[in-house]
C-alpha cells in the first residue's frame, strides 16, 4: 500500500515541515550532484553513517568499495557528525521522492500537534534513535547509512499515536490492476511498521540488505513514545477542532 493522501485537515502551515523537506532538497541538488555518480559517492563517504566507522571498528584509512570503481577513505573523526548529517542525505531519485512524500502526507498533521520548534526536536530525536538502532544491528558494518525514513518512520509512529482513525487514501496494486482504498491510519502504518519488522529479521541472523528496516522501525517506535511528552494539548484540540474525517 502506498499512501496517496489523508483526510485530516490541520490549522497552521507546517513551516517545519516545508523547510525540512526544502533542506533534504538542497542537500540532493548541492551536495549530491541530483544524483549522479560523483555526487552520490562523495556524499555518501562524507555524509553518509558508516558504523563500523562511527565506532572505531575498522582502522582509519580503510578503504570501503561502493561499486564499480567507487570507494571511499574512512577516517573516524569525520564520523561523528554523521548520524545527524545522514538524515539529509538519499541514494536515488526514489528514495528521496518516496521519502519526502511520506514526510509531507503525515508531518504537517503531527506537526499541528507540537508546534514548529518541538517538531523539529522531535524529528532529529527520531533520527537519531533510527541511526542507533540500525548500527546496533550491525556495529563493524562499513556499508554507508542515508536517508530521512528513520525520522519519518517517527513522525508516522507520532501519526498513528495521535490520529490513529484517520482516513489514509492508499493505491492498492492488485496484480496489473490499481485501485485506491480508504482505510485508518493505524491500519496503513500498522501494516507499513510489520513490513519492516519482516524486512529486517534477515539481518539479525547475518544476511545484508540494501534497506536499514531497523532504523525504520526504531524510528517508529520512539516517534509513539515521545508524541506524549512532545504534543501540546491546546494545539492537539484545536487541530482536531478542525474536523478530520474518521472511518
């Protein structure tokens, strides 16, 4: 399933939200090249989380292969900057459309909920809880870790805790056939959080894998925990004041 848009309305622009998405932007056109080979090996060595790196599991100067013709030099004093610097960073058109489409459907209705600043304290908490898990599935690796999905993996679990019946419109592939289906938002994002569960446990028993299910699901998990302490109660009522619509 994969979300098209929700039918929960909320009250203010999501200022955050808006430059979050305009920073992740900015990263992919002026440190990442839009993509292109250079620009991706290049970030991904100097932005990019490396654990085996972060930790000082593997000796300054190792040199890691990306591809054909792709390293790149670890040096631990770099690294230590990366959990934060990685959020920002993607590994193809995709990841970063996907990514930010994910971000824009649910963070403008949990941002309504806290407020910008608490919002953005929120989303870098998540990111950071994602990176942390993902590196204690695999603290030696020297595979580069990008992506905002550790942070939006928060603010979905912040989503489902605060609008759990929220109308989620989602295309449905049925074989060649799409259709789209409405359906409550702890259903979507139940279903999206067992997907990664799943995705992932072929990791735990050593088996590689292109995709850091673990910081997606640590992300979610500490997105349901904090959105208690992190919402504002009168900014909550009036965003539900408002009116979503519920199945």
């Amino acid at each position: 399933m994969f979300p098209l848009r929700d039918e929960n309305p909320t009250v203010r622009t999501p200022v955050a939200t808006i430059t979050i998405i305009a920073l992740n932007a900015a990263s992919w056109v002026f440190l990442q090249g839009l993509g292109t080979t250079a620009g991706l090996v290049s970030s991904l060595c100097t932005f990019g989380l490396i654990p085996g790196d972060l930790l000082g599991h593997v000796p300054d100067g190792t040199v890691v292969a990306l591809g054909d013709q792709a390293q790149c030099v670890l040096s631990g004093s770099s690294a230590i900057w990366t959990p934060l610097t990685s959020m920002f960073m993607h590994g193809g058109w995709f990841h970063i459309l996907g990514n930010m489409w994910f971000l824009w459907i649910f963070g403008d209705n949990v941002e309504d909920a806290m407020g910008p600043v608490r919002y953005v304290i929120f989303y870098v908490l998540c990111g950071l809880a994602a990176a942390a898990a993902q590196v204690a599935t695999d603290p030696t690796s020297t595979i580069p870790m990008v992506g905002a999905s550790g942070a939006i993996g928060g603010v979905m679990g912040g989503y489902a805790r605060l609008y759990p019946r929220a109308r989620i419109e989602t295309l449905l592939p049925l074989g060649f056939y799409f259709t789209t289906i409405a359906v409550p938002a702890y259903f979507m994002l139940g279903y999206w959080f067992l997907i990664q569960i799943l995705g992932g446990l072929p990791a735990l028993a050593g088996a590689g894998g292109g995709v850091a299910f673990w910081a997606h699901v640590g992300g979610f998990l500490l997105g349901v925990i904090l959105v208690g302490p992190f919402r504002r109660s009168d900014l909550l009522a009036a965003h539900l004041a408002r009116g979503p619509r519920y199945v």
